[in-house]
C-alpha cells in the first residue's frame, strides 16, 4: 500500500490535519502488518502533526499584522 502525497493538506485547517488525517494514518497503520509501511504512516502521521502545528504557529495573533 503506498503512502499518499501530503498536498492537499496545505488547504485543511490545523485541527482538521490533526484529527481527520492523522487519525485516518493512525489506522491505517494499525492495520499494516509490514513494518515498513507502518513506519513510512507513522513518519506521515508526525509530519501531518509537524504541519498543523506550523499552520497554528503562523495563525497565531502575535504574528499577525496589525492593520
């Protein structure tokens, strides 16, 4: 089972990374008997949440414009 590319998750809010995406991998490879594709869904799973945690730092009010 290949892993799926991580582009469409520039458009999803950080929650929505977290706890649809990350959950889904999370599943998926609980599922994965080969240690090798569990391990390339848990490397997605932490850059999915590595993601989502950039998106809320550059979210956050002390970065944003003030005018």
């Amino acid at each position: 089972m290949p892993t799926r590319k991580i582009s469409q998750a520039v458009y999803l809010a950080a929650t929505e990374l977290e706890e649809v995406l990350s959950k889904e991998r999370l599943a998926e490879a609980d599922e994965v008997s080969d240690g090798s594709q569990c391990k390339a869904l848990l490397r997605e799973i932490a850059q999915l949440r590595m993601y989502a945690e950039a998106k809320r730092w550059i979210e956050s009010p002390g970065l944003k414009s003030s005018g």
